[in-house]
C-alpha cells in the first residue's frame, strides 16, 4: 500500500525507429501519455535505447 501523500512520477517511454515512415505522426500521436525517443536508423537501437535510460537514473 503507497503513502497518501506519495505522487508516482511514472511515466512511460516509447521509442520509435525514424525509419518508420509515419514515425513522426506516432511519435506526435503519443507524446502526451508517453516520453517518446526517435531512434537514429544508422545507429544501434540498442545502444540507443541504453543511452537514453541510463541517462534517466
């Protein structure tokens, strides 16, 4: 059971591949229920992904 006064500052993550072709319609779509991370096509999604969480600690 969470304390009454304690406010969960949950927030969801998506991220998206920008070689998606309507990835900026998703990512826009999303953005107000979810932190939304346009991954670079070139670049390891994975690294990417990574990155971007270890950064939110």
């Amino acid at each position: 059971m969470r304390n009454a006064t304690h406010v969960d500052s949950h927030r969801e993550v998506v991220f998206v591949d920008s070689d998606i072709e309507i990835s900026s319609l998703l990512a826009t779509s999303i953005q107000d229920q979810a932190d939304v991370v346009m991954l670079a096509g070139d670049e390891n999604g994975l690294q990417q992904m990574r990155g971007y969480l270890i950064g939110r600690h």
